[in-house]
C-alpha cells in the first residue's frame, strides 16, 4: 500500500474543505480517501468541517458509529477532532468492479444529540496486475492450417478498475504468430493469435509463446502465461522410396516364400499419415501370381512357379501408399537367373524306315531335333547314340543331327535297331533325356539259296515204287518272304540218254525228290542229277546243287547158267580123258547174276549125279573136278545136275546139266560138235571163241526178239531173256570191280516204267520202256568189241561178254 498521504490529503483537504461547505448546510461531510490508507491516517477534522468545538467532543462523548452491523473504518480523535482511518479499506473487496464506493459512517453526540452522516468516498489504486486464469495455456494447432487462422486466447482479468484493468495485451516474438486484440463491448478486452506463417511439424513440433495483458496504471502492472503450442500432423509427406528403381535377381523354381528383395518407402508424417503400405501398380496375372509383396514390410517374396523359361525379366511398379492416400511408386526389376531344369528334348523330324539293306554308308535314315529350353551352357546339347552300332550322328545346322548309317546293314544278321538318342546339356548337374528309334531293316534279296550240304548222296532200292521219295535236299534262304522262299527244280539234264525227269521229280515246295518210275540196278547203278534252289526275289537268285543217286541192288535176278546151257537144252558133253587124275579140272559151270553183291555171289552145288563121289565143283569157282582117278569101272557117261544158287535174301537158283563124256578119243562121240580146248593153243582158242560167241550171239539175239515181242505184249515188266548183258563200264562205280572178277554177266532189262511230264506234277504217264545201248568197256576179250556191234548189227540187248579166268567155254545151244 502506498501511503504517501500527504499530497493525496492536501488535495482532500481542499476537496473536503468544498465538501465541508456543503456538508455544513446539510450536517453531512463527505471525505474522499485512497484505499490501503494506513490506519491513523487523518483523512479530516470534525472543528474544521462540520464546526464542532473541540472541547466539547468529549464531553459531549462524540463517537463514529456504523449503520446496522457495519463495520467502522474511521475514528475521531477527541483531543484534536481529526478522523482517521480506523481499519484497512480494500476497494475491491468492499466494492468489487462498482465504479464508485463509498462507505457510510455515522457520527454520534450527545448532550445534545447530533446526528452527522459522514461518507467515506474510496478512490483506486493500481494495486493489482492483470492476472490469467491459468499459468499456461495450450493449443494443439494442425500443421495445415492455413495463413491467418485465429485462435482465441484465454482474457487476462485485474481486480483494479478504469485504468487501472488491462488495457493491452502482447506477445513473445516468433515466426508464426501475430496478436489481435479485441475489445469487449461490454469492457475489457482479448486477444487472439493470427497465424502469419504455417507450421511444420516436421520442422517444429512444439512451440511456446509468452502473451503479457499490461494495466494501464502508473507504474503498469503486468500478467503474463506462456502459450503451449503442439503441432499437429497433416500428411503433408508422401512417402518415399529409398531406391528410384529396385534390381534383384531371382534364381527360378526358388522355393515359395523365398523373400525376393525388400522395398522401402519412408514417410516423414507421424501416425496414419506416416503408416507406408505397399502395392504393386498394375501388373499382370503372371507377375501376381508369381511374386507377392507384403503390404506391411515391402518384402517381395515369390509366391508361384518362377520360370525362366517362362519369364525372365519381370519389371512391376511398386506404389507405396500412406494411411490418408498419398501415394509414391519405384520400378522393381526382377531378373530370373537360369537353372538347369529342362532337360533336353530330342525329336524325330523325319525318319526313313524301313530302310533297304543295301543302302551304302553314309546313308541318312532320319533326321533329329534337339532343344533345351534352358539358356546358356544349360542350353548347350550334345548327343549320342550307344556305341556297336552302324550308325552315327552327324551335327548338322543348329539343333539338327543327321542319323547316317556307318557300314552296310545286313538284315539277315540284324533286322531290328533300337537306336537310344541321348542327349545332354552342360548345365551342372547336366540333364539328359533320350528316345529310342526303331529301324527296320527292309529285305533286298541278296542271298541267294544256300543247300544246307554241299552235295547229297541218295540210296534207293531197285524196283522201287514209282513215286517214292527217296531223298530230299533242303537250302536256306535268309532273306525276307519270297526274297527268301525258295523253289526247287530239277536242272535239265540227261541220264543214259533220257531227260533226267524221266527218272526223278522234286518238289518244289518241300525238296523231296521223287521217283518217277522204277529204277534198275541192273541198268544203272548210280547217276548224277543237279537239282536248283531259286528264291522268288526279282531277280532271283539260286544255286545248284549235285544229288548223287546210288541204285541198291536187289535179288531180283536168279543167277544166269552161260555154260551149260540150262537143262533140258543142253547139247554139250565134256570129255574127260579117262587118264584124268583126281583133282584135275574136268570142266566149269559159268553162271551170272545180274544182281550185284550178295545177291550175285554165286554158289555151285552138285545136286545130282550119275557118280556122286566121281567129282566135286568148286563152291564158288563153279570148277569141275574129278575127285579121284578115273577108273575102266567108271561109267563113260556122266550126268550132273548143277544148282547155282546166289546168297540174296532169299537166294536165287538156276539148274543146268553137265553132260560128261569119259574118253580119250572123240571120235568115240561123233555128235560132239565142241572141242577140247588146249591152252597151248591160245590162236586156235581164240578163233574157236570167236566163233562159238559170234554163233551164240546170233542165237541169243534171235531168241531176244522173239522173247521180246512175246513179253511186250504182255506187259510184263520183267526180264525180256535171260543171258543179255550189257552194263556199260561207265556206269559202273569201281568199287564194283571185285564183282567182276567172280565172272558175273551183267544184262541189261526192258521195263516199263512211269515217268511223270513235269517235276511238280503227280500224273504219271505209261511210256515205253526202253534200253540204252551199251557200250562195251572191257578188253578182255581180245577183240575189239566193236566188231562185235558192226557184226550184229546195233540193235536192242545184243550182248557183250566179259569173261576172266576162264579157261574153257562151250556154249550149249
Ligand atoms: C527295341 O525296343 C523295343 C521296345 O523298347 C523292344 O520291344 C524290342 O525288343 C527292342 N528290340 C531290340 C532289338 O532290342
Ligand atoms: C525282296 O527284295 C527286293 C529287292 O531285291 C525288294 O524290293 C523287295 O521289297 C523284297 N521283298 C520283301 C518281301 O522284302
Ligand atoms: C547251275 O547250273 C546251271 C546249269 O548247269 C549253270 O548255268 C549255273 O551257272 C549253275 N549255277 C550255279 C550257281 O552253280
């Protein structure tokens, strides 16, 4: 409280001396006083105001009395009369915001009563400051609120009055604010902030600013309150890649989940407004399905197949988007790194099959393909084909391959390939696939019939059934169908003068050779044939082959008596000198056999004789022997009855009668027309054997025709005459030598026979039967045989002797 009260009381004093004045009339005085005066201050005097004589006061007990229970705020001091102030008076609390105040004391005396009003009129003082309701205040400012936004603040409040109440209102300087102020219609005044430059949070968040509400006192009094200023979030930023464009590599068939690459977007706003989602912008379904890109994290991770060979390159806009929609994007690159994963594939683009088997080397057979769908070194094929085989593959353009054959095939060795292509890339590891080629090898007939020996040796038995097989060839062909069907067929030719298919027939499906008619051992014991084997190729090819038929004797001829004659037609008698000694050779059945072998060995038995025990024959030399000496008592006439018997199964005889004659002189016997052989005599022996065969010969060929016509018509195909040989050495095989020398005669025979027109046909024909002419072989007769031919002509049958070892001959008529 200001007490200088002096000054103040001068000027009430004078003040109170023109109030007194009027007072006086009235009796009331009124005195203006500061509020906060020091209790005793004198604000008046009672003698000088109201005229009231000092001395008097006491005994007139003058007091200061207050209006109901009010309080008293002066007194009188009764010595002097002055009034003072007697408590503190507040102006505002006593009277608040009243523009004026006055407080209302009473003053009492008695003796006589008086009654003076006496009214304290309180002036203000600037006792108080401007004060804020709170000590700060706070404002939460968006940071985009724009240029000149007001915001009201709070109205600072001081107790005093008139002037001394807030009479201006200022702020701390900064960047972003200016003050208004306002006032109110019904007094006092506000302010407001007036934003002169927006905010950023970014750059500032918070901000403070101390606004003071000045009085206008003297001195002034002032309040002040700190503003707290937060600025709110706009999203004001977009968010923002930390790369313009993302590169990564992807090796394919990266497992699902496999996190590609991580893009990252900032954004300098707080809260929703810096809360960055990703997207990708725009992309393709394949893109969607094989990558997906977390909408929280930026992670790019594969979510589907990734294939190079698909794809290789993807390239996808990543947008980056905060909570209230402002949106960034990058380029994202994403490179698929090859990996082996395509094994080749090789294909068959063309391909000759079958292929002749007489293509030469070097032939292409097919043409193959190969692709990799990998790149690089996995891309890089190579092929082959498994080894030992005649093929091989050539490169050619690009991916081609030729498959060309390396040798000449064989489809007879090797008829089927199964050709494994494989083909490998480089990659690592390298895949590999293969596919298998089947080639056949088509026929070419370039076999030709192989007989399976190199000759065939077939035995048939005389009188064999026309028609019987006895032999069959057999050749191979390996070629195809009818490259390798194989034909056979009697190549021409000629046996003893007749076609060789007058004998033989082969089939020619199965080989089997057939005989068409009945065979003779007696008229050829063997002969030649070549049969063919032709495939059916076009050309055909064939080969030969030769078939030696050997003819098997049979017994089928009785032994032949030349000498003597047979029985009962005999002529001839042998002299045996009755000097004959036992032993000494008296004479000699000669017997044939046309039969050969067992069948013409002969055997000579005596069956009867005059003399059984006179003489013997030779068990197989046919030789007559004496068996003792002859004696006068021996009968001159001997009969023997000769058996030849030949060792067949069963064995075939012949008789004869041996007429014998002992006696030294022939003239005993005129009608013996024979004579002794002498063998000193060789000349005379030879004409006598001449002339003996040539008669003979004469006869037995007489007898022949005859014979002949005769069986001719009875067609009967057996012997025509006994006694004919004619067997031509040439047809003779040697070993048969040895048979010669048992002195066998061998004929020839008429048969009929059935011969067939063709070789593969079974219908036989009759033909006439026929003999070969025979050609004698054998010199052991001294004359040439031809003369024998030019004697008697060149018919049928006439016969050729060949005799050895004997001695004597005497033909019986
Ligand atoms: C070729 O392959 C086929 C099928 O794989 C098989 O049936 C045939 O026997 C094979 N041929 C050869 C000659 O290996
Ligand atoms: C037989 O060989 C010929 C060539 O010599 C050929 O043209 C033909 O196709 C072959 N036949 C068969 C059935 O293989
Ligand atoms: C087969 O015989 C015939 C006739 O004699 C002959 O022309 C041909 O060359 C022979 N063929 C062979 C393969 O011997």
């Amino acid at each position: 409280m200001d007490h200088k009260g002096f000054p103040v009381l001068g000027l009430f004093g004078c003040l109170g001396l023109l109030l007194l004045t009027l007072h006086t009339v009235h009796g009331d005085v009124v005195y203006s006083l500061p509020e906060e005066m020091k209790r005793g201050s004198v604000i008046g005097n009672i003698d000088k105001d109201l005229g009231i004589k000092v001395d008097s006061l006491s005994t007139r007990k003058a007091r200061i009395d207050t209006e109901g229970s009010g309080k008293r705020y002066c007194d009188i001091n009764l010595s002097n009369g002055d009034v003072t102030v007697a408590d503190r008076i507040d102006r505002e609390a006593l009277c608040g915001k009243k523009a004026s105040c006055t407080l209302k004391q009473e003053l009492v005396l008695e003796n006589p009563l008086e009654l003076h009003r006496i009214s304290l009129h309180v002036e203000d003082i600037n006792d108080n400051s401007p004060q804020f309701k709170k000590e700060t205040m706070k404002f939460e400012i968006r940071e985009s609120a724009g240029k000149g936004n007001r915001f009201r603040l709070d109205e600072a409040h001081d107790a005093d009055i008139g002037q001394n109440a807030v009479q201006s209102y200022s702020i701390s300087t900064n960047e972003h604010f200016n003050l208004n102020v306002i006032a109110k219609s019904g007094g006092g005044k506000y302010s407001e902030l007036v934003l002169e430059k927006e905010l950023d949070r970014e750059e500032q968040q918070e901000l403070t600013v101390v606004l003071t509400a000045a009085d206008g006192g003297r001195p002034k009094r002032s309040g002040t309150v700190v503003i707290h200023i937060t600025v709110l979030d706009a999203n004001d930023n977009a968010p923002v890649f930390s790369q313009a464009a993302y590169k990564a590599t992807v090796p394919e068939n990266s497992p699902l989940h496999t996190v590609v690459i991580t893009v990252t977007a900032t954004d300098l706003d707080e809260g929703v407004n810096g809360e960055v989602t990703y997207e990708f912008d725009h992309i393709s379904d394949e893109t969607n399905n094989v990558f997906s890109l977390d909408e929280k994290t930026g992670e790019v991770r594969v979510s589907g197949p990734v294939d190079y060979e698909e794809l290789s390159t993807y390239e996808m806009q990543v947008t980056a988007k905060d909570g209230l929609g402002l949106v960034s994007s990058c380029t994202l690159l994403i490179d698929v790194k090859d990996v082996n994963d395509n094994a080749p594939i090789t294909s068959i683009k063309s391909l000759t099959n079958p292929i002749p088997e007489n293509v030469p080397a070097g032939t292409e057979v097919a043409v193959i393909n190969v692709q990799d769908r990998d790149s690089g070194e996995n891309r890089q094929v190579r092929c082959s084909i498994q080894q030992n085989l005649p093929f091989k593959l050539v490169p050619s353009i690009k991916n081609y391959y030729s498959l060309v054959t390396t040798a000449e095939l064989d489809r007879e060795l090797v008829s089927d390939y199964n050709i494994t292509i494989t083909a490998t890339d480089e990659g690592s590891p390298p895949l590999s696939s293969s596919k298998s080629v089947q080639l056949s090898v088509a026929d070419v007939n370039d076999n030709p019939p192989v007989f399976e020996e190199q000759s065939y040796n077939a035995y048939v038995t005389e009188n064999n059934k026309p028609g019987s097989t006895f032999c069959s060839v057999s050749a191979l062909d390996p070629d195809w169908r009818q490259n390798g069907t194989v034909i056979y067929s009697l190549l021409p030719g000629e046996v003893n003068g007749a076609p060789v298919s007058s004998y033989l027939s082969v089939n020619g499906d199965t080989g089997l050779i057939h005989a068409v008619r009945s065979l003779d051992y007696e008229q050829f014991r063997s002969f030649k044939v070549h049969v063919m084997a032709r495939d059916n190729g076009s050309p055909p090819l064939s080969s030969n082959v030769t078939v030696s038929v050997s003819i098997t004797d049979v017994n089928d001829n009785s032994p032949q008596i030349l000498y003597p004659a047979p029985e009962g037609h005999s002529f001839m008698t042998e002299l045996v000198p009755k000097a004959a000694q036992g032993g000494s050779l008296v004479s000699k059945v000669i017997a044939v056999d046309a039969d050969s072998g067992q069948n013409a060995w002969l055997s000579y038995h005596i069956v009867k004789s005059t003399d059984p025990g006179l003489f013997t024959i030779g068990l197989h030399s046919g030789e007559i022997r004496t068996q003792r000496d002859i004696s006068e008592s021996d009968n001159m006439k001997q009969n023997l009855i000769v058996a030849v018997k030949d060792n067949g199964q069963p064995s075939l005889s012949a008789t004869c009668s041996m007429y014998l004659l002992i006696s030294d002189n022939l003239a005993e016997v005129p009608e013996l027309k024979d004579m002794s052989y002498d063998e000193t005599n060789p000349k005379l022996t030879s004409y006598l054997i001449i002339a003996l065969v040539s008669v003979s010969t004469f006869f037995l060929t007489f007898i022949i025709v005859i014979l002949g016509v005769r069986f001719c018509r009875r067609r009967k195909p057996r012997l025509l005459f006994d006694g004919a040989v004619a067997i031509p050495s040439a047809y003779l095989p040697p070993n048969y030598a040895e048979v010669d020398g048992t002195g066998t005669l061998r004929s020839t025979y008429n048969y009929d026979a059935y011969l067939t027109t063709g070789s593969r046909t079974s219908d036989f024909k009759f033909v006439r039967s026929y003999n070969d002419n025979t050609l004698p072989a054998d010199q052991t007769l001294k004359k040439s045989p031809t003369d024998f031919s030019e004697v008697f002509g060149d018919g049928d049958g006439f016969p050729e002797v060949r005799l050895e070892k004997t001695n004597r001959l005497n033909l019986c008529d």
